[in-house]
C-alpha cells in the first residue's frame, strides 16, 4: 500500500526551501504518493499540517528562518517547532521538522545545498525525508 506523504514548504526563502524540497523528493521512495503544499512562511506550515492530519500518514516541514536584527527569529523559530511538536505527540503521526534555523544566509545554505555524493549530506530535506523513510517502514509501526 502507497504512503501518502505531504510536504508542506515555506517559500519566504524560496531557494533554500526549493534546494530542501528537492533533496526530500529525491529521497522519498518512490511507491511513494506526495502532495507539496507552498505557504508564505514557516509560520504557516502548522496550520497548514494540523487541516490535512487524517488525510495522510506522515508530514514533512521544509522552510528556513535566519536571524536578523530583532527578537523574531527566535519568536517565528520557537512556535513552529512548538506547534510541529505538538501536531507529532498528539496524532502520532510522524511530523518532521525540516526548517533550517541559521544565524546567517551562508549557514541556511550550506543546510540546503544538494550534496548526495557527499559522506556528511547536511541537507535537512535529506534527512527528514530519511527519517519519514524510517518511521514509516513496517518494522517501526
């Protein structure tokens, strides 16, 4: 039986989150069935999960936040890990918190860059979309 995924990316970095979202397509096993949801910003990537959580058996959530000069990096940060968190504990569904959190642009692209020849792949849609691989296999459910 398919496993029907949903990716919800931010777009508010759209490069870092389109080298994320191709990492993660490139990684999902193909029997696979996914659906991609593009939302203004990390923000809204909660929301956006907590509508579609009985249509689909795991979520990943790709965007970035980079710090500036103000408090609301570690506002915007905080409460979607929080939320996501929260959506994971409660459903049981695996939700995967694939949002780079940089101090700088240079840090957010190294977390997206397409790296798969590389020993150490730093992509973080690598690696949620290894981790749903994971949690979604029969020996883990």
């Amino acid at each position: 039986m398919k496993k029907k995924i949903l990716i919800v990316t931010a777009n508010y970095y759209k490069e870092i989150s389109d080298g994320l979202l191709s990492s993660a397509l490139k990684t999902i096993p193909k029997i696979s069935k996914i659906k991609i949801i593009k939302v203004p910003g990390v923000f809204e990537i909660p929301v956006t999960i907590s509508k579609n959580l009985t249509k689909f058996d795991a979520f990943l959530a790709l965007g970035c936040v980079i710090k500036g000069e103000t408090a609301h990096f570690e506002y915007i940060s905080g409460s979607c890990a929080n939320a996501l968190a929260n959506l994971n504990i409660h459903s049981k569904i695996p939700v995967l918190f694939g949002v780079v959190t940089a101090y700088n642009r240079k840090q957010a692209e190294e977390r997206s860059q397409i790296n798969f020849d590389h020993s150490d792949n730093r992509n973080i849609g690598f690696n949620v979309a290894n981790a749903a691989k994971i949690l979604l296999s029969s020996e883990t459910l």
